[in-house]
C-alpha cells in the first residue's frame, strides 16, 4: 500500500464503517482491515491518520486499531517462517520505532494511552537488545519541563516496566533491570524530588496539583516495578530521599486536591494507595533495611485508616492501607507491636469491623450491578474491597494470636446476631457483618477448587450453620433478605469440606429452591453452589453425592435450572449453565426422560446466542452439555443419534453459513461426536458437507484446525468406502490439507493425525497414486526442518503403514524414491530415534512394524541391509525396556498452539466431546514382545541357523537376556 492521500481516504472511510453498529456495514469492513493488514505501509498509514486526520473520532479509532495491530503481529515467533508469516516487514518496523515515541508525546492523552501500550507490546519482544536507543530517547524528555510530555514517558515506562513484577527470575530479566536501573533510576529520583518542590511552590494551583499528583502515582508506581524482584543498590542507597518523602505524602491532605465524588478515587487517594503498597513491599522483603522506617509507617498508616471515611472513593486506599498492615503484622520480628491485647482490640473495633460492613454502595452494587458484584465477591478478584482486606487482616493476626483474636470476634458475634434477632428486617446487615466475620475467622486456607483447606478449630461451623445458616435457606420466601440468602449459600460452597455430608444433603433442595430467587446473585450462587456439591470427591474416588441420591430431585433441577435462564439478567448466566452441564454429568442415564425437552431448550439458546456470542464461557459449557446429553442417551440406546442430528443440524448449517468464528470449532466437535456414534455407513446428510470441510478458507483458522481434523479422521473411520467410490475427486483435496498441515511446525501432528487415518482406512487402490507423493513431501520437510516432533509423528506413520501394507511394500516404496534410501531411513531416523516415540498405542504401533520389518521383509535378511538387523532388534529392545527419550534439541524452538499469534478463535477442546484412543492394531497383537517372540521364531524356521547366529554376534548382553525372557513367555525357541 502506498503511503498516498487515496489511500489514507480508503483506510479513512473503512475505519468509520468498523464503527457502525449494523453488522452488514461493520462486518465487510473489519474484513477488509484484515485482509490488508499484511501490506508494506499499512501500519505507516494509520500512524499517519492518527497524526493528521481532522475528525477526533478516526484519530482515536485509528490509534486502537494501531495497537490491536501490534498486538497481534509484531511478535515474530522464533524460526517458524512457514507457519506465521511476519506481517510486519523490517522497513515498516524501523520507521515505527523511529517516530512511535515523539508522536505518543505529542498526542491527545486519550491516543498517548493507546501509542503507550503499543510500545510497550513493542518493547516487551525488541527492548533492549533492538531498541536500544528507546531508554535514552526517553530519559532525555524529563528535561523538557512538559509535564504533558513527561507523564506520557512515565506512563510509557511503567506499561514498560511493569512485567518485573511478575517475571519468573532469570539472569536475562536481571540484566535487563540492571540497564534500566543504570539509565533511569538517577533521573527518576531527581524528578521525584523535583516534582515535590514543584508541589509545594503550586500548593494552591489546582490545575498544576492535578498534572504533578498524575505524575507522583505514576512515579510510586515504577518506584514498585523496579524495586520488586530485589533491592536494588541505587534504592538502597536513596531509601531515606524516598522514603522521607512518601512518608511526608502519606500525611499530606490539600483542600484542592479533594474531590466531591463519592464513588470515583482522587489523586491523593491513588498516591496514598500506591504508597501503602510500596511500604507493604519493603516490609515484606526488605524488612532489615526497611527497618528503621516501618514504626512511623506503621504509625501514619494507623491514622489514615482510622480518620478515612466508609465512602467508595477510599476503598482502593483503605484496602491497601490494611493490606499494609495485614503484611506487617504476620512478620515474626514486628509480632511485638501487635502484641498488646489493647493494641489488637483497637484493631479489631477500629478497622477491621467497620470494614466488614455491608455499605449502601455494596447493596447497589448487589441489586444493580450484579454481575460485577459476583465477580468481585465469588471469583476472588475483590482484591481491592474493604472486606476482603479486612478479611485478610483477620488472617494475619490469628497467625500468632488466635486464641484472642477468636475471643474478641466471638464477642462481635454474639452481640451483632443479637441486634439482628431484635429486629429483623431493619437489622440483617447486622446478621451479614456476624457471616463474614465468622467466614473470616474460620478460613485459614482456601482454593477456588476445594472451599476452604483448612480451618480454626476455635470455630463450630456446623453449629453455627445449622443455627443460623440454615433457618434463613429455610424459610418460606426465597425472595425475602436476598443478601442474607446470597451468604447462606456463599457459606455453604466455602465450608462445604468442614460442613458433615447430611447437612450438605439437607441443604441440596433448598439451594434447588433458591435457583428461582429474583436476585441475580441469589439464584446465581445457589447454581454456583450446586456445581460446586456436585464436583466433590467422596471415597473410592467417585462423588460424594451420588446419582441416587439425587433421585428424588431430577426433574424440580432441571426444570429449575432451565427456568433460571429466562429469568431477568440470566439470559447467558455462565454458572447456570456450568450447572446444567454437571448436573447432566452426574445424573447420568436419570436424566434420559428429559432429554427430549432439554436438547430443544438448548437449542433454541444456542440458535439465540450464535446471533452475537458474547460470553466464551457459558458457550463452552452450553455445547458440553449438548455433548453430554448426545453422550447419555446414545450410550443407552444407539440409535437415538438420528434424533440429535434431526435438532441440531439446523442451527449448525446457520453456524456455518454466517461464519460464526466462536461456535465453528465447537460445531466440529459436536458433529465428530454425533458422526462417530454411526455404526454403519455415513448418511448422506454428512457427505453433502464433506466438500466444504476442505475448503482452504476454513484451514486458514488455528482454532479450526485440531476440530476439523478429528471430524475428517471420523469421516474415515466412518465412510472410507463411501468417500473412495462417491467422492474420489475429493481425495486430492483431502491430501492437500495434509501437505498445508505438514508444512507447520505448529500443526504437522495434526498432519500426521489424518494420514494415518487415510493409510489405515482407505481402500489401498484409492490412495495408489498418491502414495510415494506422500514420502517424498515428507522428506522435503525431514531435510528442511526436522523437529523432535516431527520425527515421533513420523516413526508412527512408516510403522503404521508397514502394518498396514507390509514391510516390503515399505522398504519398496523408500528404494523407489532414491536408491538405498530404506537402509538410510532406517539407520539415520528409527534405530537412533525410536526410543522418542510416547504413549502406549504410538510405542504398540512402531513396536508391531518395526517386528514386521525385522521378520518378513526378506531384504533385511540378504542384502547390504543384513547389518541393520541386529542394530534394530536392539532399538527395538530399548524401546520395550529402557525409558521414554524426552529430551529436545537446545536450538529447537517449541511452539504451543496457544502461542501462534492472531486474532483467531483459540480452540476450546470440550470434555465431554472427548474422543476414545484408538488403537489400529487392536486385537491383531495384544503384546508386542510376546509378538516379536513369535515372529522371530517363525523367521527361523524358514531360514534355519541365521538367527541365533545374528543375535550371538553382535546383540548386547542385556538386549538378549531380556529377549530369552519374550521367547520363554511365548514358549517358543529359535532354530
């Protein structure tokens, strides 16, 4: 593309289009972005938009696309050339690293956050080693004085940064930080310094104080990055200029800088924030050098915690600020200033049971904002709320003070419950502040697979469950106090390894009552807590709640279950139908009777959903539960496949005609499922799809690649005979989705995957001409890029093909391509790499060929090949008895399907689509030494004398004592 004004005009007019909310003008679009997106100038021109265009609206749009552009394309993936074509090419990416700093700083800050991120996706693959200059350039702008400039180097730096918080030590990312420590610490902390001067000059400029605050939190917040993996000397060195002057911050307050909002944080709540997180640090991991400052920390931190007040605004601050605390006090050396039973009462009035409380902005966010209020409450990610701090603070202290820490809770307890019984219906906050402390208390340990792990045995819960848990499950209304409900239910799913079986029992009905509650959040927890029930491991490994014992309430689930999903806000409710799909999983066969109105209650949502698919996971667990309902029935009664295929069918064609991406895979799945419960041939309904499942387009996804295999290889399986007879011009197609996957390192297993399926149930005569094709592209690539991989893969089909056609017919085809080559597959590649071949059917398919060439392949017993025989024998030998070979090459550079850059679908395997292991030998060797045993035997016997006298000469000492033991257990001997 050239960098001209029409082009600019095009890009202009199609990136407005991408905005439209009709999907017939959107859609063409975003297409058309993605079909250019590979052209020379293409980056270069969206930078040039965002520069120039006058409309504010297409400068903002052009910066996101810009980013999400170097999101998907810059990283170049180690060696793999074939498979990801670099969509960037070297001119481009110079001229971006060239002119991407000054243009972010001259930006609008809405698009300097976008340029911002972009370098740092940028930086994260070429800095240091190919941006070395990146440092410097922006280093060099903290002397401007632009404050607009510097806070864009400082947002830079710290989306640069940030990783060094959670990067696995490495001397790499040492030496990296110690570059940037040499280059950016010194002037980071003279413009820290400078900053604060400039604060107290503007001290009643508002305006001013706005831009410098901006710029103290960005500040703090690198201050973290670079001091997170190890204290570096630079900081150590400087600790009283920093520490002095965040102590200094933490107390400051300026009428100017104090916001009328309730609900959004200021500046000086942020810095103050980031503050207590950078002390909590210290205190944390350089508590020796950090010291001398923690008594006036931990004395300023106090005070903010005791004089913030309970509105929104404060709730990151105060978190952190108990956080703080939380680290501090589970420290041994500073147990003495917690010590005092004065100190922790205060503490435990003062800050720790204010925050527990149940704030009018928690109960709007409970009725309004469900989703967000579950996200924070359930998933754990309330890592910023005053509870779960508190929460933490609790866990803290009793690490060396349970006993009266328990006892000054117990006290709360009591007396908050006794308010709630007084009055209930004014009260019941009272009676949630006395769940969560308790919850609190109770938990020492917890996972989100398990609940709590290990709990204070000062604590009855099941006493306090049945007291005051149950009643409120119980009672008639399962609308009435729905927060009071929502804890009940939340407390069961967290004890539900401390709480005895029968109560859990006692409680199933009512969680399936509470599944038609009008909260969200309560109808949303009891189908969260049923799957949780549901997934608990009892003795001998199986459940802990059993099918039977489910019996009696098969039909109110499902029935509730569904219903759940037509409630207000649950439409695409993931943990309804996470549910759902446990439900059906444990029920088993007891779900048959339903199923008739279940698959279309399914259906009918997935046809709903396919128009725009919004939520990945209740979709996953959508089509897991049509897996499993096609899974139970059929293995009831077979023929009942037709039935699914008759509902289903219809919204897969729409699937696939309107390119749905998300559902595609998942399609596949679903249809190699249903094709490989057919017994006999494949119906026609399959084969009139079969053409379109070849074409290039559908292969150019990753996400579609291991689904679209397996439904070939159940097409194979199935209808071999059909495909050879009605579809033979359909053959070449099939193999030319082969010779692409093979090309791949990615996907070459997925290559082999289908050959072996073609080789093992293709009628011999259909394939013929193909045949030496297939050799010969497969050594192209052994020459080109051979990947340990690839070699496994690759030892499986000659095997499989020798079982299949016999080892003449192998050793044939290899000598026909290029003379002798047979002798050098077999010396360079089986007996060296044999021992790599994993898994229990691959090992059984090289073991049964590699034995046919060793005793039915007459070349090996009378040409120049004669002196591999031994040599093989024994690899074969040491594939039986030695250890799997899993080492890999250092310069192999292995790719996981997750990491191939692009936008595509990732594919999502389902569980209960699961496909059996297949074995081709089968029943034809049940054991391959055993096997060996007999076809040494028989080669002996037709050429007497030569096989004893092979083995005695040159087979190692052990190979022969373990091969007397194969002849000894098939009571066989050699002639």
């Amino acid at each position: 593309m050239e960098l001209s004004d029409a082009n600019l005009q095009t890009l202009t007019e199609y990136l407005k289009k991408t905005l439209d909310p009709d999907p017939a003008i959107r859609r063409p679009a975003e297409k058309f972005l993605e079909s250019v997106e590979g052209s020379q100038n293409y980056p270069l021109l969206l930078l040039t938009l965002l520069e120039k265009s006058q409309e504010n609206v297409i400068k903002v749009c052009a910066s996101v696309t810009f980013k999400n552009y170097i999101k998907r394309n810059w990283r170049i993936v180690g060696i793999l050339v074939e498979d990801e074509p670099n969509k960037i090419c070297e001119s481009d990416r110079i001229a971006i690293k060239a002119n991407i700093v000054p243009l972010m700083l001259s930006s609008p800050e809405q698009i300097q956050k976008q340029l911002s991120d972009a370098i740092s996706i940028i930086g994260r693959e070429d800095f240091p080693q190919k941006w070395p200059d990146l440092l410097t350039e922006m280093v060099n702008r903290f002397q401007s004085g632009d404050f607009h400039v510097i806070n864009g180097v400082l947002r830079t730096a710290h989306s640069l940064f940030k990783r060094y918080r959670h990067e696995f030590k490495s001397n790499e990312l040492w030496s990296e930080i110690k570059l940037v420590l040499d280059a950016f610490a010194l002037p980071l902390t003279n413009l820290f310094k400078a900053t604060i001067e400039l604060c107290s000059t503007h001290a009643n400029d508002a305006s001013a104080l706005k831009v410098l605050f901006s710029s103290l939190i960005l500040i703090a917040k690198l201050f973290y990055s670079l001091n997170f993996q190890d204290l570096p000397e630079f900081f150590e060195d400087n600790m009283e200029t920093w520490m002095t002057n965040f102590h200094s911050l933490l107390t400051l307050d300026n009428k100017l800088l104090q916001t009328d909002d309730e609900e959004e944080a200021g500046l000086l709540e942020l810095l103050k924030s980031q503050i207590c997180d950078n002390a909590a640090l210290y205190a944390q991991k350089y508590d020796e050098e950090f010291q001398p400052y923690l008594p006036r920390f931990v004395t300023a931190i106090w005070n903010l915690l005791v004089t913030t007040g309970q509105e929104v605004k404060y709730d990151l601050l105060v978190s952190n600020a108990i956080q703080f605390l939380a680290s501090v006090c589970e420290r041994p050396h500073y147990k003495h200033l917690f010590e005092d039973q004065n100190t922790l009462t205060s503490i435990c009035e003062k800050v720790i049971v204010p925050n527990m409380e149940f704030r009018a902005a928690d109960e709007e966010a409970f009725e309004d904002n469900s989703e967000e209020y579950i996200r924070r409450d359930l998933e754990g990610s309330d890592i910023d709320t005053r509870r779960r701090a508190a929460c933490d603070l609790v866990r803290g202290l009793c690490k060396f003070f349970e006993g009266p820490v328990t006892g000054i809770f117990s006290g709360y307890v009591n007396s908050m419950l006794q308010e709630y019984a007084k009055n209930p219906s004014v009260n019941w906050k009272h009676k949630d502040a006395a769940i969560y402390l308790v919850t609190s208390l109770a938990s020492k340990a917890q996972t989100q697979k398990h609940g709590i792990t290990q709990a204070n045995e000062l604590v009855n819960l099941t006493e306090f469950f049945v007291n005051h848990i149950q009643p409120d499950l119980k009672s008639a209304s399962v609308n009435e106090f729905p927060v009071l409900k929502a804890d009940g239910i939340k407390y069961i799913m967290i004890f539900r390894n401390q709480v005895p079986k029968e109560q859990l029992l006692v409680s199933i009905p009512l969680l399936i009552n509470h599944l038609q509650a009008e909260s969200i959040v309560v109808h949303t927890y009891a189908a969260h807590a049923l799957e949780r029930l549901f997934t608990m491991r009892g003795t001998n490994n199986t459940t802990l709640i059993t099918a039977a014992e489910m019996a009696p309430f098969v039909e109110v689930l499902l029935t509730n279950l569904f219903k759940a999903l037509t409630l207000p806000g649950s439409s695409e409710n993931e943990y309804i139908m996470k549910a759902i799909m446990r439900s059906f999983s444990l029920l088993q066969e007891s779900i048959i009777p339903y199923i008739p109105s279940v698959i279309t209650q399914l259906t009918q949502k997935l046809l709903a959903v396919s128009k725009n698919p919004s939520k990945p996971h209740f979709n996953h667990y959508m089509f897991e539960s049509i897996c499993l309902s096609i899974r139970i029935t059929c293995k009831a009664n077979p023929d009942a496949v037709g039935s699914f295929e008759e509902a289903l069918f219809m919204v897969f064609t729409e699937i696939l005609q309107n390119d749905v991406q998300e559902f595609i895979p998942y399609v596949f799945q679903v249809m190699s499922l249903l094709l490989e419960m057919h017994k006999n041939e494949i119906p026609s309904s399959y084969m009139a799809l079969f053409p379109h499942l070849l074409q290039p387009v559908l292969w150019e996804r990753t996400g579609n690649i291991p689904p679209l295999v397996r439904l070939l290889q159940a097409y194979l399986e199935r209808g071999a005979n059909t495909i050879a007879s009605a579809a033979a011009d359909k053959i070449p197609g099939l193999l030319g989705v082969f010779q692409k996957l093979i090309a791949s390192k990615a996907n070459d297993h997925q290559g082999f995957y289908l050959l072996n399926s073609i080789i093992e149930h293709m009628p011999p005569g259909s394939v013929d001409q193909y045949r030496k094709q297939i050799f010969i592209l497969l050594f192209q690539r052994l020459q080109n890029s051979k990947t340990t991989k690839f070699i496994k893969s690759f030892l499986v089909f000659i095997n499989l093909y020798c079982i299949k056609y016999g080892a003449l017919a192998l050793q044939e085809i290899f000598d026909s391509i290029q003379p002798k080559m047979f002798g050098m597959v077999l010396e360079k590649i089986i007996i060296p790499e044999i021992q790599k071949v994993s898994g229990q059917v691959e090992k059984k398919i090289c073991a049964v060929g590699i034995t046919k060439i060793l005793t039915e392949c007459p070349p090996m017993m009378d040409t120049e090949y004669t002196k591999l025989w031994t040599p093989l024998l024994q690899a074969l030998i040491g594939l039986f008895e030695l250890p799997e070979d899993d080492t890999i090459p250092d310069e192999e550079h292995f790719i996981d399907i997750e990491d191939t850059p692009g936008y595509q679908t990732a594919f999502s395997q389902l569980a209960f689509a699961g496909k059996k292991e297949h074995d081709p030998v089968g029943q034809m060797v049940n054991n391959p030494r055993i096997h060996l045993a007999q076809s040494l035997h028989k080669l002996s016997t037709a050429c007497p004398g030569r096989v004893p006298s092979m083995l005695s000469t040159s087979l190692n000492a052990e190979a022969l004592q373990y091969l007397q033991g194969y002849l000894q257990a098939a009571s066989v001997t050699l002639l």
